[in-house]
C-alpha cells in the first residue's frame, strides 16, 4: 500500500506526544507499506532529525514555514471562524506545492494527523482520507481557559468553541477517523461520533525497562515538555501546591521536573529541593533516579505517554482521574489516583514511605501496560479499521 502522511511537525526529538505518535506509527507503517511523510515546521529542522526519520522511510519532504505569513494569518483569524491554530498551521503555497506532490505519487491512502493539518486535504475527494484527531482538542483548551491568566482566557475560551465547531464539521470531509481514547471520542460532539476508531498509543517495552536496581536521587518525578501550558500548569501545582503538604511530614523530599524546553515561570520553581533539569537525551536515566512519579494534570486531553513509561519503568505512579482515564488502570492495582491536593499527597507519602506497596504497583503497572499497549498491535489496528486494507492494494 502507498501511504502518504500529513504532519503538522518534524516527528523528531520525540518531546511532544503529537511527534512521539507520528514517529512510532510511520516506523511501523513503513516497515510494511511505502510510506511518504510530509512534515510542516515552525521552526529549524537540524540535520539529526531528518537522519533519524531518513532510517525509517527515505520519502521525507518538509515544509518550512513562514513566520511572517503565519503572525499575519493569525491576525486574520481574528475575523474566521476556524481555530487559530488551523490558521496558523495553514499555507496556501506550501498546500499547492503538496497538492501537486501527492498528486504524483497517487497514494492509497492520505493519512493526516491532526485536524490542524485538516485544511490541506480536506477537499481531495479523490483519494482515501483517514485523519487522526488524536486529542479532543477543544475539551483540553475548555480546561486550560478554567485556570488560564485572565488575560488569556477570552482566547483561551475563544479557541476551544472553534474548535469543538471545527472538529464536528470536518469529520464529514473524511472516509476514516480515529482518535486517542474513548473519553476523547465522547468529546468529538457529532451525531455519528462512534464511527470515530479509537488507536491508543504504544509504548516501546524493550526501551522503556527497569534495568539492574533503582539508584534513587530524587524522591518525586514529573516529566514534560515544559513550555507545554498543562505541563506548566501540573509542574507549579505539584511544587507550590502538593510538595507543601508532603513536606509538612517528610522534610526535604525531593523533586525532579525533567522536560524540554522548560518556560521562565517553571525556571523559577527550581530551588534546595526541586530540580529544574531541561531536556534529557535519555529519559529513562530520570526514571531510574526517581522514587515516585506524579503527573498532577489538571487540563490537556488524551493520553499521557509520561505515565505509559514510567509504568513500563516499573516505576509507582501518582495521577488524577484525567490523566488516569484514557489509560483505565486500577487505583489501588496498578497505581493510587487522586483529585484534590491532599488527596495526592497521601498517595506520594504513601508510595515513599512503603517499599513494598511501591515494588508491588510497579510490576503490575509494567505488566498492564505490556498487555494493553503495543505499537505494533496499534498500527496494526489502524491500517485494518482506518485504511480499509481489505479493499486497498496491499
């Protein structure tokens, strides 16, 4: 089958859960199909990232684009109605240029990810569309405009109501849909909803394992991308909001907030007993440094793939019931799950203070997440639901 993907980034470093989806699903896809990645960019594009991706399929084309045209086109939105950031994201010279390029291959399938690539291929009726929602995007801006600065709300609030529009009208502009999770597709308001597939990620068993024994540095972890705003947002909470509490009983407990691109105000959390560490080439030295990991969200939609690797890692796991939804482990079973700031203290204090609770989660976490969640079982998936093999050249 001859595939073409649409992404609206370089799936390279994998720092976003967006790249992280894009990179395993084109390396399995590519294993088996010829597959042609199309990536837009904001930003630079080094020479490492194209390598990397040039190993798993040799047809990588990227689309650079303009800073100038997208503030301007941001400034148009103002008088749209689609998201802002499907105008930013568009191009109408980079859609062309695409157009033509899909055009010459004549692909099988067009495979888009993200509804903010949406606008380039809506309107090619000709060929078989499949878009991956992956989130349920405006249900994650809904609750980041609950706890956003005042002078960001209105655009905040702005942006989710275009978006739950936008995400109920394209669905009729493709054959195939899929999204992250049952909770996210519950979210896509639209009367035929559950024709929505649901493909949730994977995790890669081999990598993320717990190798030899634990050499704790730190005693709580949470990890990010930390320009991302529910990232922001889970990172002060846990520092200014939970540790407070933790500490009132176990002095000096530790933390680690490791993660890309941290902003000024997760900069200044740093201090005697939080680290503020930046990007890490390797994650899993951060797993293995940590006693507990916390992932204290309060607002972002879909799946969190920090909590699939550290529960891969073996690692005992603090979460709230939106993060530990899509992923549908057992409190209690495979991790302790908690709302308010008390009630997440109790479970970190509960997890640094008892051994053999902590060991026991961990295994058990590893064990569901192997059972569950498998990249190749879930591109596997997608091709036969999404792509409509039995109807397509294989």
């Amino acid at each position: 089958m001859k595939i073409c993907m649409v992404v609206s980034r370089v799936p390279w470093p994998l720092e976003k859960g967006d790249k992280l989806r894009a990179y395993h699903q084109l390396r399995y896809l590519a294993s088996k199909h010829e597959l042609h990645l199309f990536c837009l960019s904001d930003a630079a594009v080094n020479s490492e990232a194209l390598a990397n991706l040039q190993l798993i399929t040799p047809h990588v084309t990227v689309y650079k684009l303009n800073r100038l045209k997208m503030v301007v086109r941001l400034c148009l939105a103002l008088f749209s109605r689609k998201p802002f950031q499907v105008h930013y994201f568009f191009d109408r010279s980079i859609a062309r240029r695409l157009r033509r390029a899909v055009d010459d291959l004549a692909p099988d399938v067009v495979y888009c990810q993200l509804i903010r690539c949406s606008e380039y291929v809506k309107h090619w009726h000709h060929y078989h569309k499949v878009l991956d929602y992956m989130d349920a995007l405006s249900a994650g801006q809904q609750r980041r405009a609950k706890r956003a600065p005042w002078y960001l709300a209105p655009f905040v609030r702005e942006e989710s109501r275009r978006l739950a529009a936008y995400e109920h009208l394209i669905v009729d502009y493709f054959e195939r849909h899929c999204i992250i999770s049952e909770q996210d597709r519950g979210l896509i308001y639209h009367p035929h909803n559950s024709r929505i597939q649901i493909i949730p990620n994977g995790i890669d068993s081999d990598y993320f394992s717990q190798r030899g024994s634990r050499s704790v540095r730190y005693d709580v972890l949470f990890t990010g991308n930390m320009s991302y705003p529910p990232n922001v947002e889970g990172a002060q909470r846990l520092v200014l909001e939970i540790m407070p509490l933790v500490r009132s009983r176990r002095p000096n407990t530790s933390v680690l907030l490791a993660g890309a691109n941290p902003t000024s105000s997760v900069l200044a959390l740093a201090s005697d007993t939080v680290t503020v560490s930046g990007w890490i080439e390797d994650m899993r030295t951060a797993y293995n440094q940590s006693g507990v990991f916390v992932a204290p969200m309060l607002s972002g939609s879909g799946m969190q793939n920090k909590l699939l690797e550290a529960m891969c890692m073996e690692l005992p796991c603090v979460t709230t019931s939106l993060a530990a939804t899509p992923i549908g482990a057992v409190h209690g079973e495979h991790w302790l799950i908690g709302d308010s700031n008390e009630e997440l203290a109790e479970a970190i204090l509960k997890l640094l203070d008892d051994a053999e609770v902590s060991a026991r989660l961990g295994v058990a976490a590893r064990a569901f997440v192997l059972e569950r969640f498998n990249w190749e079982k879930t591109v596997e998936l997608l091709v036969e639901t999404c792509f409509n093999a039995n109807d397509l050249k294989s």
